[in-house]
C-alpha cells in the first residue's frame, strides 16, 4: 500500500462511500444510474476546484478511458467510486509534492 494508513483508511470507510455514492446520485443528472462524459465534469471540476490539480474536460476523458472498465461509454457506481478514491489520492499527492517544493 503506497497510500499512508488514514488516507488509506479514510478512502476505505463507510463514510467515504456513503460520500462517494451521495455525489454519484448527485451527478446523475437524467437518473439513468449511469454517469456520462457530460455529468461527470462539472462534478469532478466542482470536486478539485481548490486543489493543486484541477480536473477538466480533457482530464475527464482521459479518466473515463481508465475507469469504464466494460467499455460501454458510462460511469457505473463501482466505477465511480474508483475514479474517485483515484482523484482523491492524486490530489493528495500532488498536495505533498508542492509541500516538498515550495518553501
């Protein structure tokens, strides 16, 4: 496990989930319990909006490619929660990393 212990934890906890699966619910604009390209933007970019990394439209795309593990086109909510533990984790990184550099 690369992660530390309490992000590790924290990405694994029921209340993270519940977090997560909330947002899914959210997002889903049409309720067709898929996400598209067009829900999953203004969804991420609100997400990383004051982060170091902010996602955008392409970032989208490129993660759709990743996480629509039975590329079918949609974001289900298993693949949802991936995504997003993998954003969450990423922030966080890329949060350490300007720490280290930035005086």
């Amino acid at each position: 496990d690369a992660l530390p212990e309490h992000l590790s934890s924290m990405l694994q906890s029921e209340e993270f989930v519940q977090a997560v699966q909330e947002g899914y619910d959210e997002a889903d604009k049409n309720g067709d319990g898929v996400l598209a390209y067009d829900e999953l933007i203004p969804f991420l970019e609100s997400m990383t909006a004051n982060q170091e990394v902010k996602v955008n439209a392409k970032h989208v795309r490129q993660l759709m490619l990743v996480f629509d593990l039975d590329n079918n086109g949609v974001i289900s909510r298993l693949e949802f929660l991936d995504l997003v533990r993998f954003v969450v984790a990423t922030t966080w990184i890329e949060y350490k990393i300007s720490e280290l550099v930035e005086p």
